[in-house]
C-alpha cells in the first residue's frame, strides 16, 4: 500500500492541504504543507514544484517554515525568499553557513570535504540564508482559527520537529515517517538515543491524521503498532552490528556489509558515505551501552 504508485495529489485537511509529492512524496520528494487562513504558512516545500508556483499566483506567503534542514525538505525555500524563514533553533546554524552544514552532515575535515562543498553550491545551490525566527519545543502559533504547536523531536537531526495541529486533530511527522525502511540517522549530528526518544514521544500522541513527510497519510484508526514497527527497527539494525562485532571490525569492514541499507545502492560515495554515518551512529550507542569495546587499530568487538 505505502509503495504504491500515484501521482501529485492534494489532501484536504480543513484549511490545511497536505500537498504529496509523485508516489506520495516518495524520497527524494516529501509531502509538503500549505496552512490558508489570514496568515499564509508553507511548511517544507520539497513537493512537486507546481504547487508551490500555485501558491504563489494566488498570493504571497508569510511564513515557510522548516522542520528541519535536509535538501528534500528545503528545495524549493528559494521560491519563498520574501517569506520569513522559521526554524528549529538547534537546526538555524546549518543555514547561516556551509561550515555549519558540513559539521551537521559530517563531511567537515574528511578527505573529500572541498568536493563535497563544491557539489554543495554548484549541483545543490546551498547559500546562506538568515533565519528570522528560530522556534523552540512546545512554541504555539496562532493563525486565526488554527494552531500549530511545535513538538520538538530530535534525533534525525538536532532540531528536528513535529507539527500538531491541534483544532484539525492532524499531526505532521516529518522524517518520524514510519516508513518500512526505518529511521535515517545518516548525519554527524543525528543521534540514535534522542531518535528513539522522540519516537516514543510523539507516538504517545493522539490524532485523527498521521502525516508522515513521505508515504500517505495514516488514519488514527491505522496508527496501532506502527511507531513500535518503526523503532524496532534500529534494534534490528543494531543485532545485526552486534551479531558482525562477535569478531573485530573496523568502521569500513562493517559498512562493507551493509547493516543499513542491506544492499550497494548507486551512487555509491553518497549511500556508503550515509552508511558509515549510520553505522558510527549506532558503534557511539553500543559503546554508551556497553554493548561493544574499541580495541587495537580502529576496531570494534562486542563484549
Ligand atoms: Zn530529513
């Protein structure tokens, strides 16, 4: 059901349209948000870019706001440059500049580090943007009948956050996105801990809608076991690490075989480059946990 092939579509939800981006909002698309009302609010803009031109032909936009910094949610930002820009505060350093970005994501003094700031600016079209206003956990916005509350849920990024919206009994989930491949984690500063955390956190959170940022909408007759499906499978991925660490490996050896992503997926620096992030991810808990020892030369052994 979830994989199933369909177009752009809109997804009413009372003055909120969910917009899903092709195969709903299937990576390296997302499905968006577009809040009408006196105050016009685009959340995410990583959908199809006609309907953020739409939008636009029909009046400006106040506010665009981010859930977090990653390119699939941040596309089409450059379209709202006369919006106010709202971020997570933990996230806001990633968009004043590309140092930021390169120590959020983990490339900052690697060996390819200058390529990567290259394909950065020339393929991605990072430029430093201010932030005007940078929200924190628990923030409410009032826009006319509607709220929006900021339900911060680190752990995919630092500033990762969920949107309730409480009067439409509808939350957004962004990356908490239930999907069956599992949580990301794939940057320096995703954290596994917080990411389970958060899971738990908003899990605990009752609504009519589930709007994940890729995949369809879920009804809250639907919700039961997903967020628990979701979280299991970082315990999953982490016996496998341990089950490989019964004999020493280093950080290269257990990425070789994939613990994540399962398979060789092209282009394949950027996917073993994601990998390797995941996979220190889960070596930096199992080591927290006791689970695993760093011994000679780079190497790890479960205990
Ligand atoms: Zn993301």
């Amino acid at each position: 059901m979830a994989s199933k092939a369909a177009p752009r579509q809109i997804v009413p939800i009372g003055n909120l349209s969910v917009l899903h981006g092709d195969n709903w909002g299937k990576f390296p698309l997302v499905n968006s948000l577009f809040l009408r009302g006196p105050v016009r609010v685009v959340v995410d803009p990583g959908s199809n870019i006609e309907f953020f031109e739409e939008i636009l032909r029909e009046g400006p936009v106040q506010i665009l706001l981010n859930t977090h910094y990653h390119g699939d949610h941040t596309r089409h930002n450059r379209l709202f440059s006369e919006s106010a820009l709202h971020v997570s505060e933990a996230d806001a350093p990633v968009y004043h500049s590309l140092d930021n970005l390169a120590a959020y994501i983990g490339r900052k003094g690697r060996y390819d580090e200058d390529m990567w700031r290259q394909m950065a600016v020339e393929e991605r079209g990072y430029t430093p943007r201010s932030v005007d206003v940078a929200y924190r956990d628990g923030e409410v916005y009032r826009f006319g009948e509607t709220t929006v509350e900021i339900v911060q849920a680190p752990g995919h990024t630092p500033g990762h956050s969920c949107l309730l919206f409480r009067e439409l009994s509808a939350i957004y989930l962004a990356d908490i996105d239930l999907t069956r491949f599992g949580p990301w984690y794939g940057n320096a500063a995703s954290d596994i801990d917080l990411f389970l955390e958060s899971i738990e956190r908003v899990s605990r959170i009752q609504a009519d809608w589930y709007i994940p940022a890729h995949g369809p909408i879920i009804p809250g007759d639907r919700i039961s076991g997903r967020f628990e499906a979701f979280a299991k499978v970082i315990h999953d991925r982490e016996e496998r690490i341990l089950e490989l660490l019964r004999e020493p490996h280093t950080v290269a050896g257990i990425v070789a075989t994939h613990p994540i992503y399962r398979r060789q997926f092209e282009p394949k620096d950027v996917f073993d480059f994601m990998e390797e992030m995941m996979v220190v991810n889960h070596l930096r808990r199992s080591l927290r946990l006791q689970q695993i020892d760093a011994i000679e030369e780079g190497r790890y052994r479960a205990r």
